[in-house]
C-alpha cells in the first residue's frame, strides 16, 4: 500500500483542523451558511433526507486494518441515529426503525459512506480520518474526485501493468489543484490495468486503459465522457496510446478544455459527456491542441519522471511476508471435507493471484437484513482481524459494494472460509443475482425518488436457494433511487430505476446493458422493457425474466448472452405480462 509521507500526514492533520475552525465559526454564527456549505462539501460532509452524511475517500479502494478499525469506531461511536425523534419528525416513515445505523457504506466508486453522524461530532470524525491518514477531500463538490481503479490491482493474474502507481500520482496532482476546484460539474477518473475492465472505466468523465505497445513500451488508452445520469454515454476513445508519463499533462488538457466550455447555466447539461457528445471531434482536436501547447509554450510541467515513478512504485511492492518461501502444497485449496458451500466459495469468491500460491478472495456484504455494501461496526472490526491473520493487513473496496482480501495464502484458504462463514461473510454469491449493486434511495438520500433498498431486500429473499443461484449464473442487477444513477442501472444485465409518477413510486426495468467487464462485453446502457412497474411488482418481473431466459437458454449459456442471441421480445414480454393479479400466491422461498 502506499505510504504516506510527512508531508502527506501533516497536509491530512491541517485540513481537520481546518474543518473544525469552519465548523465552530459557523455553530456561533460567523461563518453563514452558504459560505459554510461549500467549505463542509469539499470536505464530504452532504445534509441528507434525515441526517449529514459523511463520505470518506479511499484511494483505489485501498484501507489497512488500522484504517478498518478506525471506520469501525466512526460507526459505533457516531453513526447513530434516534429513531424515536426522526420517527416523530416524519410520521410517515413507519419503519424508519429498521433503517440501520452503526455501519459503514462501500460505495460503487470505492468510497466509505456514514448516514447518521451529527454535524456537531463531524469535526471530531475528521481527527479521527487524519490519525490513520484517511479523509473526505475532494470526495463532493465540482472538482476532481477520487480515482478509482481495479480491487485486484497489483495481483490480477490477467495485469498489464500495476495502475495504482499512476493512479497516486493522480491523486496527488488533482488534491486542491487551484484551477480545478470550481468545475462545472464533478469529475471521475478511473484507470485499470488488466485486460478485464472491473472499474467500468467507459462509464467515468475520464477512463484509462494501461497498456503496451508493439515495441512494448507502457502508455494509455484515453476515454473522455463517459457518464449515467439522465443521459448515458459511453466514453469516446481520443488517445489509443499515450506515453505514460505524459498522462498529467494530458489531463490537465482534458479538464482545462472542459472546464472552459462546459457549461454552467444548466446543472443536468454540465458534465463532461454533455460537451462531448455536443463537440464530437471539435472537442477533441481542442484537447490536442492544449495538450501540445502545454508542451511547447509551458515545457510540459508534469512529466512525470522515471524516479518519481520509482519512488511511488516501492510502496506498491508486495508486503514481506508475501514474497519468498511460501507452502506450496500439492492441492492447496481442498477442502477439509466434501463441503459443497465451500466448493462454490472456491469459484465464486475467491480469483487467481500473479502469485499461484496466492489467491485474491472476496467477502460478501450482500446479505439479508442488511443494505448491500453496509458493514456493522463489528464486521469492520473483524474484517481487520482477518486482514491482519490472512492478507498482510490490506483489504480493497469493490466496485460492486465488497471487500477483498488480496493476499491470501492458498493453503490457509479452509481457515479463512471457516472465519469468514461464522461472521456472515463467505456467502458463494459474487457476480451472482444477490450481489446487488444498490443505492442508498430514499430511505437516505434526499434526491430519490424511490426507494431501493426494500425491492434489493425483496428479490433477495425469493433468491435464497443457493442451488438455484448457482443454476442461474453470472447476472448484474443494479439498482438506483432516482435518475443520478448512483447504483448504476444502466450498466446492469439487469437494471431498476426509481421514478415518480404524480408523487407515487414506480419502477422502469432495463435489460440488456453493460459495464465493460469481460463477463459483460463492450460498455451499452441498458434498454427499458417497457412501462414502470409498482414496487411490488418489481420482484414478480425479475422472476419472469428469469424464467424466461431458464426456458430459452442454451447448455452452459449465461444469462447476458441467453438475451442478446434471442433478443429482448420475449423478456419485454414476459415482464409486462408479470403484473401483479389479484389474489396471486407467493412465491416459495427457501435459506441457504
């Protein structure tokens, strides 16, 4: 993992103090309001429907035990709510008891969230961030927010090149860049390194593609305007190959040119996908142009040189204890006994290593009872013990809501399930139909709709049956409360979207779309099957376009390509003839 140095410790440590100065001027009344908002946003303190929400910022997905443990404390120290005063506030919230508290949020663009934590304790969160070098720069407001990247990064056995170097850079060089902090809009960078794209790069404002020549030098393929929202866009390829230590420079381009002719009178129009798609190739000769007269009339200020590289690339070695002898056991993934559920862990939860006596395992937080991608406090904490026993201390967010363990021993492999099971996190359903990417909704955020988390629960009660999950296969279901698309349901084989018809919520179905990842194929949004759905329909279409792709699907098809050989008739169908009738039973479900 990358070190931070002093200077990086002392930058983290002033900004909370910088916060707290903000906070208690603006608790006595001499910092107003809209000049404190701004201030608290850059910092990633949003008000929510019911509550501040925080978000934290994790670099390429990237926390240690001591950083888990931390976010375990926020959450049970903080992350409170009182049901009895909010309930009383919203009379029609009559559930708002069962809306957790005391949890952490992986989010789909590796961040950690908290629902629940007072302004007036947000200062003291802050030190708390800073003592383990993690905080919420940058991670709101019209800037550049935090780079994402693959959760394997490092350790893919399919990796071109490590992205986690370029990507610190990155971070570096966009942290309060004074040009960049008032853009029109927010912008996102992703970058892989790998042939399977697992950080949906096409779907970011920039999306970045390391990769080697013939010559075999390293360099970057370049997206620009990729987006979801109320107009998605698949982001438009304008550099096949870029050296890579030009790629600050490039940006600085990308985003000068943006953030001189994106627009700003209208907010649903000022993304970088909507100068694109307007621009087309008037865009992108600009971006060349910037780019070439930053180096000849500047001297190319951020070319990244080959011993800053250097110095960035020793803190993304492989930890001590994972290089060297390791056992290398003739069968070192076997199970203990003939242990079908822990069969299914082998192939769903845990991915080949660079390292073949290494293996790279995922755990689920996609349970019952709990919003996808929500962790307790006391799963944060022993999430870290199993950090600490298994991977070297380091664990990676998910794109898809999870936490990965990346240096996991093949041989302490049965261990590690056994631990894992007991705490609710060894569920054998990664990339299955119940590995939901959800959004928070309306139960949450105060731009919804609709809310999504009690359709997640819905559907994955009907798919509890680990047998049938299994039979079903590698299906994306995505699901978002409102039009922002923060659940990303257009890049979903299956996607739901909440939408308000005349102050009710409803629900349009999408099939059909893509997040770029090998499994799913070239980046497409998703097409609606037709008209919006009431929530307790929701779940009967699911099945009956599960159904039907179980009736029409070839030997050993899976579901994404079941529906593009057949095409989408006779899902469209099958879902708009699935309305609820009256008095129709329910469905039988069955526990793992």
């Amino acid at each position: 993992m990358y070190q931070y140095t002093e200077f990086d410790k002392q930058f983290v440590q002033l900004r909370a103090a910088q916060y707290r100065d903000q906070l208690e001027r603006w608790q006595k009344g001499t910092l107003a309001e809209d000049e404190f908002r701004p201030l608290r946003l850059q910092n990633g303190w949003y008000v929510q429907r019911f509550a501040p929400m925080l978000r934290v910022a994790v670099p390429y997905g990237e926390l240690n035990s001591a950083q888990l443990r931390v976010l375990g404390t926020i959450a049970r120290d903080y992350d409170k709510k009182d049901a009895h005063d909010l309930a009383k506030a919203n009379p029609g919230l009559s559930d708002l008891h069962s809306l957790p508290s005391a949890c952490a949020h992986f989010t789909t663009r590796q961040n950690v969230q908290f629902n629940w934590i007072p302004l007036d304790k947000s200062a003291d969160v802050m030190d708390l961030l800073a003592s383990v070098h993690l905080h919420g720069i940058q991670t709101s407001g019209n800037c550049i927010r935090n780079t994402t990247s693959d959760e394997r990064a490092g350790i893919a056995a399919d990796e071109i090149a490590d992205p986690r170097p370029l990507a610190e850079i990155i971070r570096q060089w966009s942290t309060l860049h004074h040009e960049f902090a008032f853009l029109p809009r927010k912008f996102k960078i992703a970058i892989v390194g790998a042939t399977d794209d697992r950080a949906a790069t096409a779907w970011h404002d920039v999306g970045l593609h390391v990769l080697k020549n013939e010559a075999g030098e390293v360099g970057l393929r370049v997206m620009v305007g990729g987006g979801m929202g109320r107009t998605p866009v698949v982001g438009t390829v304008i550099r096949d190959f870029l050296p890579w230590n030009q790629i600050l420079n490039y940006l600085e381009a990308v985003v000068r040119v943006y953030n001189r002719w994106g627009r700003r009178d209208n907010m649903y129009k000022a993304r970088i996908k909507i100068l694109v798609k307007a621009e087309g190739q008037r865009y992108i000769d600009e971006v060349e142009d910037e780019y070439q007269q930053i180096l000849t009339r500047d001297g190319a200020p951020h070319t990244i040189s080959q011993a800053e590289l250097d110095r960035v690339t020793a803190s993304f070695v492989p930890p001590a204890s994972r290089v060297g002898a390791l056992p290398a056991l003739a069968n070192p993934v076997a199970a203990p006994v003939d242990d079908k559920d822990y069969t299914r862990w082998l192939k769903q939860n845990v991915a080949a290593h660079q390292n073949p006596l290494l293996r790279a395992v995922t755990l689920s937080f996609k349970r019952l009872g709990y919003s996808p991608g929500d962790a307790t406090a006391e799963q944060l904490d022993a999430a870290a013990d199993l950090a600490d026993r298994y991977s070297a201390g380091e664990t990676r967010v998910t794109h898809d809501q999870n936490l990965v363990l990346p240096w996991v021993r093949a041989d302490e492999l049965p261990a590690l399930y056994a631990e894992a099971k007991a705490l609710g996190l060894a569920k054998a359903n990664i990339r299955l139909l119940t590995d939901m990417i959800v959004c928070p909704g309306g139960d949450f955020c105060s731009l919804a709709n609709a809310r999504s988390l009690p359709i997640s629960e819905a559907i994955s009660q009907r798919y509890q049956d680990m047998d049938e999950l299994h039979d079903l296969g590698e299906i994306d279901v995505h699901m978002s409360g409102c039009i922002n698309s923060c659940g990303h349901h257009h890049s979903a084989h299956i996607g739901i979207l909440g939408v308000d018809k005349d102050g009710q919520e409803w629900y349009q179905v999408t099939l059909a779309g893509s997040d770029g990842s090998n499994l799913s194929g070239p980046a497409i949004a998703g097409k609606v099957v037709g008209p919006s759905f009431s929530a307790a329909e929701v779940p009967e279409v699911i099945e009956a376009v599960l159904d039907t792709y179980r009736s029409t699907r070839n030997s050993g098809e899976n579901f994404i390509d079941t529906l593009r050989r057949v095409g989408q008739d006779p899902f469209k169908l099958a879902a708009n003839n699935a309305r609820i009738s009256t008095g129709k039973a329910p469905r039988a479900t069955a526990e793992a």
